[in-house]
C-alpha cells in the first residue's frame, strides 16, 4: 500500500529518459529516438507518451518581465494505456520531422523535446533534452 501512495506522489515511481539517435540535427531532418520506460516500486498505469517539440527565444519584451519565451512547434501523443509492473523495462520508437525553416541553435534560439509520461492520479514523470539545430543541408 505504502508503494502506491509513495508512486503517485513521484517518489519511487515510473521514470522516463528519452534517448535521441544523434544530438543534433539539421533543418529538414528526422529526428529519431526513443524513450525509455522504468518500473517504480508499485505498478502504475500510463495512458500516454506525450512528445513536445518546442523553441525557446529570448528576447527582451516590454510586456513581459521574462526574457524568454517558448514556443511550441509540434506535439505527439503516443497511446501506451497500460500498466506498468514494477521494475520493468519498456522501450517506446519515436521519430519527429523537424521543419526545413526551423531556426539554428543560437544564443538567442534554444530548441528543446520534452516527454511526459501522463499517468492518471500522479505525478506525471517527464524528461527534457535541449537538442542542436544546425543550419539546412544545401
């Protein structure tokens, strides 16, 4: 009992850890991956793999006291809806296109791929990466 309550406040629960192929990419490119899925202490059931695929700029602005804003570009949901038993191990294949204008990593351009895993009445574990974005390929 103590398990599952322990769990659905994130303590001794499922953690994810997304695993990219490369860690930077062109303009245009595929990105491929995987997220990578472990068992708490107590089984726990996930619903789904939510993939968010975002841009973070900075910029001084006159109507934010933030110098930085995100901007979400894509998002994908993967359907797990099932449990997961202690100690075990899933793996979960991704792959997001990223756009052929999508800005370079730069001081002012940061891009980042944030998965969640959403799990019903918890805490939901999540995993953020910032991943490079090189110019497009001629």
């Amino acid at each position: 009992m103590w398990k599952n309550i322990l769990s659905s406040i994130g303590i001794g629960g499922v953690a994810i850890d997304t695993v990219l192929e490369k860690t930077d990419y062109h303009a245009g490119e595929k990105m491929k991956g995987k997220v990578l899925i472990n068992g708490g202490q107590a089984a726990e059931p996930i619903d789904a793999l939510v993939i968010s695929w975002y841009l973070q700029i900075h910029e001084v602005r006159e109507d934010s006291d933030f110098s930085y804003h995100d901007k979400e570009l894509k998002e994908m949901t993967i359907p797990i809806q099932r449990d997961i038993q202690p100690k075990e191990k899933l793996t979960i294949p991704f792959t997001l296109e990223i756009d052929a204008e999508h800005p370079p990593t730069s001081a002012a351009h940061q891009t980042f791929l944030k998965t969640t895993a959403v799990i019903p009445q918890a805490v939901d574990p999540f995993d953020q990466d910032e991943v490079i974005i090189l110019p497009k390929r001629k």
